[in-house]
C-alpha cells in the first residue's frame, strides 16, 4: 500500500531527519486546542516518519502512539522518541480496533493516501466527535532564490502526488464521511546554511530515488543558486485542516 517512491526515497531517513523542517508553535497550539476539545487521550499519529510532529505531541498527557510503513523511518523514529510507541502499518490499513482512537494527526503525508481508503479507516477507528488533523509544511515560493531552488525540483517531481498542493490540501476538505473542516494557516521559516538546503532538496523523495549521477546533478545545480550565501531563510506555508468524527 506504499508509493514505491515513498518506500524507497524514505529507506534512509538521514536528510529528512536532518533537514526537514519541524513546525511552529503557533501551528502546534492550534492542533491541540482542537484535540482538546474532544478530551482526547488516545492520539495516533498515522505515517509519523521520524517523529517530526510526534515529538511536539509527547508529553502533553496523551495516550500517544503512531505509525509508520517505512522501516527506515520507524528506526531513526525509534532512535528520537524511544518511549513512545510505533507499530508499522498503513493508512489504508490502520493496525487498530474499531472505534479504538478519540484522535489521529497526519503530517506531511496525506497525498501520499489512497484518501478514500484512509477515510474509510478513519472512520472505523476513531470514535463518534473525535478529530482528525491534518498538517502541512507547504513550499512558499515568494522569495526568487527559494523559487529557482523549487523549480529544480519540479523537473524532478512532475509525477509526485503533491505537484498540485492545493488541489491535494483540498480533497482534506472534503474526507468522505466527515463534516466540513475547520481550517488554520501558519508562516514560519528554517534558517540554513547553503549545504543545508542543499540537504534539504536531497530529502525529497523523488530526488533521492534518481540514479547516482541525475541526483548529483540536480543538487550541484542547487548548489549553484545558494552559492556566496553564509544563511538562508527558506521558508513555508503551514497549512492544518481539521475534521470531526461525526
């Protein structure tokens, strides 16, 4: 059930862990002051990845687990968040009860879904009036440095799931079986080094799946556009959807 691309550009989750953003705290707020008012303890986070969003979960009184279908991913996850439970499994296919969970979060990984499928699970597992929230570090283009660097990335990605992030966001909106969502929209920025955002675009898993030599061209190009720079600012657009069980 795992995009070939997704299972073999995550199989060494070094630059995600490395380069990928968190998210902010204003973004972070919003997510459990809608988990908090459905009271819910029981918190999956469903295709976790290393734990970006699980470690900003942990600690804050939930009974918090998460899962994750890449075995690299579940290992360096292993590795930041030892006390924190993962189980391997899909979001097609959720290694859990029925009407188990009061709360699931996805980050950065709802694209990768067969969305009619994970909202059918959804709706088995999490009980009447609990959330799910879905969050995005989406690419914001505004500066022309940050645009040239993403726009080597497109030639790369002309079949990613999530070449149209608006239209992907967008069927967040419309989960079958759920009322309309509310919505929330967030700014913030990574501060790195020209070899850190060069890090950065090696994380992207088209990008990482290429042969040898297109992968080393594509970030030698990178490397050109963010050359004669100490630090850079790249920045993003975070974008959280949440629903409610009905």
């Amino acid at each position: 059930m795992v995009h070939d691309v997704a299972q073999a550009g995550f199989s060494d989750p070094r630059d995600y862990e490395a380069a990928r953003p968190s998210y902010p705290a204003e973004a972070v707020d919003w997510i459990t002051g809608f988990l908090a008012t459905a009271g819910a303890p029981r918190v999956c986070d469903l295709a976790a990845g290393t734990g970006k969003l699980t470690r900003l979960l942990a600690g804050r009184g939930y009974r918090l687990f998460a899962v994750e279908p890449v075995a690299g991913m579940r290992a360096t996850f292993r590795t930041v968040l030892p006390d924190v439970p993962i189980v391997a499994g899909a979001a097609e296919a959720l290694p859990v009860r029925d009407a188990s969970l009061d709360a699931v979060t996805v980050a950065q990984a709802w694209h990768w879904f067969d969305k009619d499928r994970a909202a059918a699970e959804l709706r088995r597992t999490v009980v009447a009036g609990g959330r799910v929230v879905l969050v995005w570090n989406a690419r914001d283009r505004s500066a022309s440095w940050v645009d040239a660097v993403w726009s080597v990335v497109d030639r790369v990605e002309k079949r990613a799931p999530w070449r149209d992030h608006e239209q992907w966001r967008d069927t967040a909106e419309s989960v079958a079986g759920f009322p309309p969502p509310e919505r929330a929209e967030f700014r913030h920025a990574q501060q790195l080094t020209p070899e850190q955002v060069v890090q950065r675009v090696a994380s992207v898993s088209h990008v990482a799946v290429l042969p040898d030599r297109e992968r080393d061209a594509v970030l030698d190009e990178v490397r050109g556009i963010v050359s004669g720079h100490d630090l850079l600012t790249l920045p993003y657009r975070v974008d959280c959807v949440g629903v409610i069980r009905g």
